[in-house]
C-alpha cells in the first residue's frame, strides 16, 4: 500500500480539527494549551508533506522554525497560566471572569 | 560576473530592522544593571532606527534583503515609521504608569522593541516564514505586556484571553500558508501562481482569517474589547494602534499582489462570489462596533469597540471595487487613527485612578474636568472630535479620503452605510465632553500631571490639526507633504 499527500494532508486536517475543537470546547486551560499545540503541529504535517510531495525543501524549514516558535509561545502561555494559578488557585477557563463587569 | 550577495545599499536599509531587534536584548540585558533607565534606552534605539528608517522613504526601487524574504520599500519605511511613532508615544506614556506601581523596569521596554521588530518585519514581506515568524515575534511580546499589571486580576485575564485567541489565529494562519504552500509549491507570496484552486483558495482565506483576528474584525473581535480593558493602559494604547498599523499594512502588501489573476488571493478580492465576503465584513464591523461603544460607560471598553469600528472603515479601503487596493486613504487613515487614539488613551491615563489594584476608568467620574484642567479637557475634545471625524482634524480628512477613494471604486452602497456609521459614532464620541464640560461635581479627582503625559498628549494635538487642515508652511510639511508621502509609500506597491 502507498501512502500518498492526501493520507499525510487528512492526518494534518485532523490534528488540526481536533486542537481548534479542543481551543473552543475544552475549559481546563492546560487542555487547551495543549489543544493549540495540536494545531500547529497539524499545520506541520501539512508542510512537511508537501514538501516531500513537492521537493520543495522550505516546507521543511518552516517547521523547524515552527517547533521553536511553538516552544516560545507555550513558555510565555505557561507562564500567564502559572501566574493566574498562584492568584486564583484554578485552571478553569469559566472562573476568570472579572472582565465582564 | 555573479552580482555582489550583499552591498552596501542592502547594509543600510537592513540596519532599522536590525537595530530594533539589538535594542531589545540590550535594553533587556541592561536592565540587569540599570533597570531604572530602560525607557530611556530603549527610545535611544527607536530613534536611531527611526533615524535609519527616514533615507528609506525616498528610495527609487525596493531592496531585497536576506534572499528576497525581507523587502525595503518605501511602503514599508513609511509603516515603519508609523510603527516607531506608536512605540515612541509608548515608551513616553509608560514610565508615569509604572512608576506609580513600583513596576518601571527595563524589561518593559525591551518587550516593546521585541514587538515594535516583529510588526516592522510583517509590514515588509511576502515570505509565509517571515510572516509567520514576525506575527509570532510582534504578538508573544504582547501577550506578556497585557499581563504586566500582576497585582490587577484583570490584567492576568486579559494577557490569557489575548494569548489564548492570539495563538489560536496563529495556528490558522499557519495551517493556510501550509494550504498555500502545498498549492503553489512556494513560500514567496509574490511568486504564487495557479496550484490548485480549491488549496489555494482555502489557504487564502485561512491567512485572511489569521489577520482579522489581530485586526479584530467581526465576527472575529470578541477578544478586543477584554483585552483592552484589563491591559495596563499605555500597552492598550501601543496595541491598538500598532497591531492595527502592522494588519493593515501587511493586508496590503499581500493584497497588491493580487493584480496577477493566477495569485491565490485574488481568490478573495475579485472571484465572483468571494468579492462579495470583504465588503459584508467590513459593514458588520464598522456597524457592530459603533453600536456596542454607545452603550459603553468604560472609557476603555468605550475606546476598544470604537477601535473596531475604525477596523471597518479601514476595511473600506481594501476593497477594490472596480479600481485596486487604496493603500493611499488606508496610510493616511492609518496616521490620523494613530495620533487620535493614542492621545485619548493618554489622557485616560492622566485622568485614571486606582481602586483596591484596580483602574478604575468610568467616564462619569470625568465631570467638571473640562474646566478644572483646561489643556486635558481640550485635547480631549480635539481627540474624540477627531475619532468622530469632524474638520479641521486629520480624523476628518482620513475619512474623507477613504470614502471619496471607495466612491470611486464604485463603492457607494458601503460609503452610505460608513457615513451613516460615522453619524452614530458622533454620539458616544460626544458624550465624554459632555461630561467634561456640562456636569461638576464636589468630589477632587486626582489627575497625574507627569510631564511626559503633557508632552504626548500635546504632541498629538498639534499633529492631529496640523495634518488635518494647514498647507506647507516655508520647510515645515503639512497636508500636502504627508499627500505627497502616503502617494509614493502606495506606489512602491506593485
């Protein structure tokens, strides 16, 4: 059996599903940390077949870069999450909500 | 003969964008010795850049830099120099904020620049890396900046709704460059041609859709009015308008590119139903906006929804109609935006207290304050007057272009509804001098009378109505100088 682009292109469009699905539905904020790496990692996938599926190799070198930008981001997203933490003693999405007043 | 990799044009124009990055790890470093002077340090470099930048303004021809990934232009000089103007305001309003909390410390001012390199990247380029690699460099600054305020719970709240939604259109944005790429089997938006339709064109509207999070265009603003209000004030004011400066005028870079039919967002601007999508947008914004800021007794909430419906008007300028991209009405709205909402939000800060860790920024408790301080409550008046639209005011003049441009692209239906749009905003826009001047109260309110607030606030003034309405005066630019700037800035667009 061969496993073509559009094999690797449903894998990435489901990972990807999945953590937007995860961003909106979910309300344990590490969940949704976690959904939106899912998202970017779908995003790679998708780069890194078509890049192979194309010879193209930039598709390759997006997702190294990606994978650093996603450490970034979740350093500076866990770091919001533990100061919310230490203040409010939850990590649940519906209890922050002293913006709506 | 291979032509030189680098010469000594491409040094220059690459030195403003290296400076901005430098200037932030050395004014974060620095910070270790002399936490006290960061502000200082960092305006050092943004000057310097701004320095750098001004050459640039008046180049023939772009220059490509690192490979063509990076291009210097005079479009993206003129939005750089916007850019550094927001940072500037910044970096000025801050120190008063801070020092107040007993937080003015140099990493503050180093996150700014960080920021301030990433927006001036994304205004420069047409790579889906660099793209990415600025929107990410621009918005993890911020995130962090919203949240600076720790002993304020809707600080905190704030920087995690912004990261939150902040990555989420990131993610999206990648996934649609991942389309685009897999479609045209290239990273260079410029060079995008045919590929599969269905990839490409989902891929654009996935990137688009990157952008009108960070715009806060409906149905994507939920966030805006959240986060604006529990950021530290002066990061609100940097936030609204230089993420709006860096949207825009990336959106315009991107969207000049689509004069070539095979590119995959002319998808988006001229397919035959796709045409139809930016302009529903652009009145839902415009409209949703303006509504919600009536009933706002925030004058932060009041200022985010108004943000928003600002985002609608630009949007005007995007569509092309029968004609192309209007990139001149959208720089000099852009300019005028900037000036008027960063002056209001300085004088929310002068006028803002605190309450148990709290702002408190409810705009009954400004009555009286029109007299008991003259200067705040007329640059005030000439702020919202501005946002309003109203002569003699660069507010005014932007909106004047911006329609008359959409007029005669054919769009008149969405002009109607925007000047209807503009005719409501008058009310809210009008409400907070009311109260400055028609109601008095007993109760002293205490209102900060740091220098550097003074100072911005008056500089804001002075360059709101001097472009709003006064000619070249001897070797001083005035309206027509800036014309003159906006129309070259737009021709360097292909």
């Amino acid at each position: 059996m061969i496993i073509g682009t559009e094999n690797y292109l449903a894998v990435s469009l489901l990972l990807f599903v999945i953590g937007a699905v995860g961003v909106l539905a979910r309300r344990n904020l590490l969940v949704v940390l976690m959904s939106v790496e899912l998202m970017l990692n779908g995003a790679n996938l998708a780069f890194a077949a078509f890049a192979r599926a194309r010879g193209v190799l930039a598709g390759d070198v997006i997702v190294f870069f990606v994978i650093a930008v996603a450490a970034a981001e979740a350093a500076v997203g866990l770091a919001i999450v533990v100061a919310l933490f230490r203040k409010r003693g939850t990590v649940n999405l519906d209890r922050f909500t002293s913006l709506h007043q | 003969m291979n032509p030189p990799l680098v010469t000594g044009d491409m040094l220059r124009a690459a030195i403003p964008f290296i400076l901005l990055a430098a200037g932030g790890t050395v004014v974060s470093l620095a910070g270790a010795w002399r936490s006290k002077r960061g502000a200082l340090f960092a305006a050092l470099f943004l000057v310097l850049a701004f320095w750098k930048l001004f050459p640039l303004l008046d180049l023939e021809k772009g220059i490509e830099l690192w490979d063509g990934a990076v291009v210097a232009d005079r479009m993206s000089a003129f939005l750089g120099g916007m850019l550094l103007l927001s940072g500037l305001f910044a970096l000025i309003v801050s120190p008063p904020v801070l020092r107040r909390e007993g937080r003015n410390r140099a990493e503050y001012y180093g996150l700014i620049l960080f920021s301030l390199s990433g927006m001036v990247l994304f205004v420069s380029t047409t790579n889906l890396l660099v793209l990415f690699l600025a929107l990410e460099l621009m918005s993890i600054p911020l995130y962090v900046l919203s949240g600076y305020n720790r002993g304020d719970d809707r600080s905190g709240e704030a920087a995690l709704k912004y990261f939150l939604l902040g990555s989420f259109s990131s993610a999206i944005l990648l996934y649609g460059a991942a389309l685009l790429f897999g479609a045209t089997g290239t990273i260079n938006m410029a060079a995008m041609t045919g590929g599969d339709p269905l990839l490409a064109t989902a891929g654009a509207f996935l990137v688009l859709t990157g952008f009108l999070f960070k715009m806060a265009a409906v149905p994507f603003h939920m966030w805006a009015p959240d986060v604006y209000d529990g950021a530290p004030t002066p990061i609100t004011s940097f936030m609204a308008t230089s993420v709006k400066i860096a949207t825009f005028g990336a959106l315009l870079r991107i969207f000049s590119l689509a004069g070539g039919a095979a590119n995959p967002f002319a998808h988006i601007l001229t397919g035959e139903n796709a045409a139809k999508i930016l302009p529903w947008l652009a009145v839902m914004t415009m409209t949703l906006g303006n509504v919600c800021a009536l009933t706002q007794t925030n004058i932060k909430r009041m200022l985010a929804y108004s943000s928003i419906a600002h985002a609608g008007y630009l949007l005007l300028g995007l569509i092309p109609g029968s004609g192309a991209v209007d990139a001149k009405g959208i720089l000099y709205y852009l300019f005028a935006y900037l000036l008027m909402t960063t002056g209001a939000f300085t004088v929310v800060i002068a006028l803002s207290t605190r309450d148990k860790g709290r702002e408190v920024t409810g705009v009954e408790r400004y009555a009286g304050i029109g007299f008991r301080r003259p200067f705040l409550g007329i640059a005030m008046a000439v702020f919202l007057f501005s946002l309003a639209g109203i002569p003699p005011t660069a507010g005014f003049f932007g909106k004047y272009l911006l329609f008359s441009g959409a007029v005669h692209r054919g769009l008149t239906p969405l002009v109607v509804v925007a000047v209807l749009n503009s005719a409501l905003s008058v009310y809210y826009y009008l409400r907070p001098v009311v109260v400055f001047y028609m109601r008095d109260t007993d109760t002293p309110v205490r209102v900060d009378d740091a220098l550097s607030l003074r100072v911005a606030s008056l500089a804001a003034v002075v360059l709101l109505i001097w472009f709003g309405c006064l000619p070249n005066i001897g070797s001083l630019p005035g309206v027509p100088a800036l014309l003159h700037w906006v129309g070259s800035a737009a021709a360097a667009l292909p």
